[in-house]
C-alpha cells in the first residue's frame, strides 16, 4: 500500500465539528496509528468497515466526460465525521484506512486533450495505473476480514474494487450496479465506461446485473452483447420502472438479487443517476435519493454483500451552496449500508 496517503487523527480532528453534549462519528471512528502495521492493525480491528478514498477524475476524462469527481472523498469525509454517534449508527464501526495518492497522475493530465488520440493513449495508460493500486488496497482490506467502502473518483475503479475481491476471495464475484449507464462499452483502452466490460472479459466478474439503465443513453451495440451474455449480464431500465411503470421497484430489486446472491457481490452506486446531483454526465431524470437509500440498504442485508463504491459525484462542479450536498448524500448512502449489514449479521 505504498500509494496509500493514511488518514491521521489530527486529519479527523481537522474535519470533525465539535458541539458540547454530542458526540460526532469523527470522535468515534479509528484511524490506524503511524507506527502501526496496516496489515495486522486492520486484521486485529474489531471494526469492520474500511472507508477509502479514491481522488481522481482520470477515468472520466479518458470517457470524455466532465472533470470533477476528484473532489467527491473531501467533501465526503467532512460530512461523514460530523455525522451524529448514536444508537443507531456509531462510528466505532469505521476505519478510516485514506486515500489514493493520485496527485501525479492528475498533474499529468492537466494539459492531455481526449481528442488527441495519443493523450487518449495516455489517459488509459494512468487509468490502468490506478487500477493496479485500487486492486491491491481492496486486496488487501476483504483479505484482512473487513468490508470496503469506497468513495470515488470516476467508475473506472469498478474494475479494481472487482479484481481486488476476485483475488482476495479466489473466485469470481459478482455485481449490481445502480446506473443510468451500463459502463460494459468496449474494451478500447481503461476508461470510466468500460470497468465492468474489462473485469468481465478477464475472468474476475461473474454475473452482473445494471439497474435502471437509461434507454436513451444506451447504444444498441451494448445492447446487443448484454443481449449474447444474458446468462451473465442482465439489466431492467429506469423508463420501464419509473415511467412506464410497467415494473414494480421492489420487486425488481429482489429479482436483481436473485441472479446475483449466490457469490459475493459488490453493490456499485454511480450518483449520476440521480437527478440534479453534480456529476460527469448529470441527468434531469431519474430514481430518487429515497430509492437509491431503499437500494443500497436492500443490497447490503445479504450476507454475500462484499463492498460499496459511491462515485461520480463531483461536488466541485455543483453551485456553491450546494457542493456539500453531495457528501451528506454519501454519508447517508455509507451508514444506510452499514445498518443494513449489521441487521444481516443479527440475522444470520
């Protein structure tokens, strides 16, 4: 984990707003100590979320899409500290392990041009850098017994967090992902819309289902190889749910589900597919933060529940009194999966 910046106590005490007679998940949650080793810290824990940031909109410029999502961990870190400690969640259950540090590469692609095809080339290449590091962190937290919860960065990092889990659990796993995109494009190069198409063709995704696909961003090539691999690879669009209303929500959730509950699986959240949230490709339409909390919860009961990534929020590209929206959304997002697993672990 050479990459890895650690997050410190002062770094929490820094983002932690302190109010007399409350006590805030920043004065909770644990931080591994300088002189430690991460390996056997995390081992020994008897927390069992791991919170890691991934900084970089990388992916998402290699996609042609809008830079932004880099900011999405320090907005996210800031509402997460500041969450209330309580009953009904506490941040004693969290270990704040750090972010990637990806600060060359982003310096690298400040002046790259996605129109150029070799800074295309370039884009991938640093894409496929992060790649390496994301899967050998994810490795390495499932390895020591614990669950990761990522916070990105571009989609891209499906890849990583699904061949970190592949390798750490030695077999393929399998995955939903919550998306107005179904991020299976071809393989041309590492980008933001290819992650789960990569992780597919070289053996670590086994099954995967995209939930409320936008039929009008999605391309009939997609289309027609998800159609070869319904096996493997299933999906139902947000129009016929949402609009249409020719099927039911809930029940599409437990059909999803079913095809994916067998192996481990991570729970995948691309926030552009929420409506008005700041993102790399912001939409106008779509389910709603209420439904996406419903999702994340319903997944995160099983117990083949492995990990969940939030990305694509890009705070830096939201009106400023609303850029930090997008970090209480993630914090929602973070301890509406916690409550849910640890109601899986009561259960089981």
């Amino acid at each position: 984990m050479e990459k890895l910046i650690p997050f410190t106590i002062n770094d929490l005490a820094k983002v932690t707003n302190h109010r007399s007679g409350e006590i805030k998940f920043g004065e909770k949650m644990i931080v591994i100590p300088k002189e430690a080793d991460k390996v056997k810290f995390l081992t020994e824990s008897e927390a069992k979320y791991v919170l890691l940031g991934i900084p970089e909109d990388i992916g998402v410029r290699a996609n042609y899409g809008r830079p932004g999502a880099a900011s999405a961990w320090e907005s996210a870190i800031k509402s997460i500290a500041n969450i209330q400690h309580n009953r009904f969640s506490k941040g004693s259950q969290i270990i704040v392990l750090g972010q990637i540090n990806v600060s060359q590469e982003m310096r690298d692609v400040e002046n790259l041009d996605f129109n150029d095809i070799d800074d295309r080339s370039k884009l991938s290449q640093l894409v496929e850098k992060i790649d390496k590091e994301v899967s050998h962190i994810i490795f390495t937290i499932i390895k020591a017994g614990k669950t990761p919860i990522i916070i990105g960065g571009g989609h891209n990092n499906a890849y990583g967090n699904i061949k970190g889990s592949a390798l750490a659990k030695g077999k393929p796993i399998n995955a939903i992902n919550f998306d107005a995109h179904s991020d299976f494009r071809i393989l041309e190069g590492r980008h933001s819309g290819n992650g789960f198409s990569y992780a597919y063709e070289e053996g670590f995704l086994k099954k995967y289902f995209i939930f409320g696909l936008h039929e009008n961003y999605t391309s009939k090539s997609v289309l027609d190889v998800i159609k070869k691999l319904e096996d493997r690879v299933r999906y139902n669009t947000y129009d016929s749910v949402n609009i249409r209303k020719e099927k039911d929500f809930t029940r599409e959730m437990a059909l999803a589900l079913e095809f994916i509950k067998n192996d481990s699986f991570g729970i995948e959240i691309d926030l552009d597919a929420i409506p008005n949230i700041a993102s790399s490709a912001m939409t106008i339409s779509g389910f709603s933060v209420e439904e996406l909390r419903q999702f994340v919860s319903f997944f995160g009961q099983n117990k083949n529940a492995t990990y969940l990534h939030i990305c694509e929020g890009a705070p830096d590209l939201a009106d400023s009194p609303n850029n930090n929206l997008i970090g209480k959304l993630i914090g929602y997002l973070i301890t509406d999966f916690i409550k849910a697993n640890n109601e899986k672990e009561k259960s089981n």
